[in-house]
C-alpha cells in the first residue's frame, strides 16, 4: 500500500505544497503545535487521502522543511504485460475522410508488428463509417475495429475516450499509435491518463525491442537540443503520438484483405458535458499547410500583417500554401493554423521559401526536412541562410515582388 503523512513536528503550516498538489489534496488547518526546534507555529497541512494520487509534487515542494514522506509500493505490473498483443492505430477521420496521417502510422505500425509477430489493427470511431474500413485494409491493417454509433457522429473528447479506453482495456493493445493532430493530442492524453499508462507525445521516430517489447519512442526534447528515445516499460498499452509526414504510407493494395469487426459499446452511461454546435471551416487557408507542395512562409521580417498579402499572392501564383512563424502568428498577423515548427503544423514541401523567418530551432524542427529551402533575409548569418539550398541575401519586399514578377513572365500572365 501506498502511504503519505505530514510529520507534525517538521510543518511550519508555511502553505507551499498546497499550490503544488495538483489533485487538491492538501489544505491547512488551525492545529498549533510545536516543531523539533521548539518553536511553536500555529497551522498545519492536512492531506485528504481520497483525493491524492501519490504524485509526489508535494515532496518536493517541501523540500526545505521535509515535513512530507511518501513511500510508494514498487509496481507490480511486469507479470500481466504479456497479455498485451498487436500494435493498435486510431484511424482519424473527419466527415468520412481518413486523415493521411493513419496511413503513414499503419505503414510504421505493420513494421512494428512484424517485429513483434503480431498484427496491426486500425480503431475507427464515427458514425456511417463502416465503408472506411476497406480503405485501412488497402494500406496494410490486418483487423479494422468498428464503433458506429450516432453519439460518436462529431468528435467529442468525452464519448470517445470512453469508448477507445473500454476497447483497450478489453482487447488489451501492446502498442496503441495516433496523429499528432489537433484532435489526436488531446484524445491520447485523455485516453492514456484513463487507463493509467504512459504517453509519448509529438514522436519523430518508432522502433521496438522485440527481446522486451518495448516501444522505442525517439521525439525532440529540449527546444530540439537533442534526440530522446522514451520506454514506458512497466505499463500497456505503450502510447504515442506522430506528427504527420514523419512515416511514409504504404502503396495502396486493392487486393489485400483483413477482418473487420463490429463492436457495439453502451453510451447511456457516459457523461458529456460538452455539446457540438457547428462546424466552421478554416477559409483563410486555400490550400491545406501539411498537404502542400510549396510553401511560402512569412515571418516578423514581414513587419505586418499586410506583408501576408504579397505572400499569399506568390504563393497562389504557385499553387502553395501560406505558412508563418510563431512570431508572425504571435503578432496577430495570420490565425494559428497557419504555425509552421515546434507548436504549430510539421511539413515536408518539395520547396518551402521562407521570407524574413530567422530559423530558430522551434521553427526548423517543423520544416527542416522540405526538399528544396529558399531563404530570402537581409540578414546573412541568419541559420536559415545557412541551412537553405538557396540563400537570397536582401530585403525581401524587394526579392518577392521581383519573384511574383518572374513567375507571372513564366506563365504568360499579364497585368
Ligand atoms: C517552446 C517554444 C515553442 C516554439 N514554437 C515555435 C513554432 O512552432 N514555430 C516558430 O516559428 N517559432 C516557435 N517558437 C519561437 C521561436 O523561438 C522564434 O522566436 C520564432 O521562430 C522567431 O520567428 P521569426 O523568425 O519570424 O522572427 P525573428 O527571429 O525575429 O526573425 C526575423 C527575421 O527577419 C529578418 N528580416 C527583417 N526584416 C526583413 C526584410 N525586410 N527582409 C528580409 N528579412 C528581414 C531578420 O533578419 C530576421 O532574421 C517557439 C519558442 C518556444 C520557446
Ligand atoms: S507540509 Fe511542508 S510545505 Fe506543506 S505546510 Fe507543512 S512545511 Fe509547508
Ligand atoms: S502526493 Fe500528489 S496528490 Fe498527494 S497530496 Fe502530494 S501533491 Fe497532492
């Protein structure tokens, strides 16, 4: 069992663990009495042990006064992993389209799963779903798991972790995959924290241990400093989240076959707090940013929002997508969903041309690998211009305009 106290005569009621535990475990009481040092202080903590979850936060939050001790049983999970089989991808989808990153996590999941000798399953969840099931099996699941229910009709965080947890736990993944998208990044952390196992978010890399079996999950850490590889080694299912684009798809196979099996799940007793009301289409992007060939990309060199004008204009006349960097998106300059880099959309264009974006960390590690990288900067030290196939040193109101005049020469475009 698992135990926590607050050592009466060590708490100086000074408060610090209260704002630390993250449960609202801890709260203090008028109880004067007096500590090791024969001084008397009036307040002591108390912690409710409904609410605590043994984290610790508070441990360490009373690190001067040592007054908290928590001893935490060693987990004794190891005996029951083995029940754990088959590498599980959630196959995202919106209004009947599949998101393109399921594809790509089914071609890194069936390698997984040849390595461990299990199979790939693709989970999908929705409503008039069922003829997306083929499609997964064309691009390699060997099992598609179906939910159609009414309830699962727009995504909901409460429905579906509800129902994707009860799945877990009844089939018993070793290996649980989903986008890093929008919705993916919220979904895993609520699905993983239900059913009480880790989550590596944001995973730029994919490989197992087939001795342990354990899920080697490489994403950057440290502003993109360095490579870490994550083990969740004591729990199941092993869950993380992967950015588009990282993976590549397998080719589509008309002739594959699989099994697709029909699960009915119990909604009555779900709590939804949450209510769907419309849906409002993002109409500032013409084209979709992690679907683009070619990119232009603005950054604060831009000086303001009008600076988007000229870009979107190139980038029309190209046939691309307008990206930013977070200053630019910061600035108010251009919605969020425009965010090239860490915090924002990863892409991998053919040509990606960044005007008067620095290149910081942040910001290469979302596009650092496209094809082709022009950099337009007046400032040439700038690490843009130093990691770019084509550097233009100027002023990029200068440089883009000549640019929009060349590509209209090229396609006979008068103005
Ligand atoms: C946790 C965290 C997450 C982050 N996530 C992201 C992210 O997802 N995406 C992101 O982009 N950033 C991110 N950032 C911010 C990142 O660190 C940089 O601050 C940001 O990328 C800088 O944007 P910028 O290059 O547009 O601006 P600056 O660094 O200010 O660069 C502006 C550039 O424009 C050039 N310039 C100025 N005027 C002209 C002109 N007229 N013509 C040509 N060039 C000109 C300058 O020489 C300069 O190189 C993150 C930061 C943190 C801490
Ligand atoms: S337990 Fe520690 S941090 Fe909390 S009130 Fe007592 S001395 Fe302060
Ligand atoms: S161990 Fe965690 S949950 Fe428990 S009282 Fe301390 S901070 Fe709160």
């Amino acid at each position: 069992m698992n135990k926590i106290e607050v050592i009466v005569t060590k708490c100086t009621g000074c408060g610090l663990c209260i704002k630390s535990c993250p449960y609202g475990a801890i709260k203090l009481v008028d109880s004067p009495h007096q500590l090791e040092s024969g001084r008397t202080v009036k307040q002591l903590a108390v912690i409710d042990l409904d609410k605590c979850t043994y984290c610790g936060a508070c441990v360490e939050a009373c690190k001067r006064y040592n007054a908290i001790l928590i001893e935490k049983k060693e987990e004794q999970v190891t005996a029951t992993l083995d029940v754990y089989k088959n590498v599980w991808i959630y196959a995202e989808q919106h209004r009947g389209t599949i998101s393109p990153v399921v594809f790509e996590l089914i071609a890194k999941g069936k390698e997984l799963a040849e390595k461990l000798n299990v199979k790939v399953c693709s989970i999908l969840l929705g409503h008039n779903i069922k003829e997306l099931a083929k499609e997964l099996i064309y691009y390699g699941s060997d099992i598609v798991y179906i939910v159609d229910d009414p309830v699962l009709k727009e995504f909901l965080d409460e429905p579906y972790s509800a129902v994707l947890s009860w799945l877990i736990q009844k089939e018993k993944p070793e290996i649980v995959l989903m986008g890093a998208t929008n919705i993916g990044r919220s979904f895993a952390s609520r699905v993983a924290a239900k059913i009480r196992t880790g989550l590596t978010a944001d995973c730029t890399g994919l490989d197992v241990d087939p001795t342990t079996r354990n899920l080697l999950q490489t994403r950057p850490a440290f502003g993109g400093n360095i490579m870490a590889t994550i083990l969740t080694p004591k729990h199941r299912p092993q869950m993380a989240t992967v950015r588009h684009k990282v993976f590549k798809p397998l080719q589509k196979d008309t002739s594959r076959n699989g099994e697709i099996i029909e699960v009915q799940y119990d909604f009555s007793k779900v709590k939804i707090r949450t209510k769907f009301l419309e849906f409002i289409k993002d109409t500032t992007a013409k084209v979709n940013l992690a679907e683009a060939d070619i990119i232009v990309s603005g950054g604060r060199g831009l000086g303001g929002p009008d600076g988007f004008k000229l870009l979107e204009e190139l980038a029309d006349l190209l046939g691309g997508a307008v990206g930013a960097s977070r200053a630019a998106v910061d600035a108010g300059w251009i919605p969020y969903s425009h965010q090239v880099g860490q915090t924002g959309r990863t892409v991998a264009p053919k040509l990606y041309i960044a005007c008067g974006i620095s290149g910081q960390i942040q910001h290469l590690v979302g596009m650092s690998s496209s094809q082709i990288i022009v950099a337009i900067n007046k400032d040439p030290s700038a690490p843009m211009m130093k990691i770019a196939t084509y550097s233009i040193e100027g002023d990029l109101y200068e440089i883009v305009p000549e640019l929009i005049k060349a590509v209209k020469e090229y396609k006979g475009i008068k103005d």
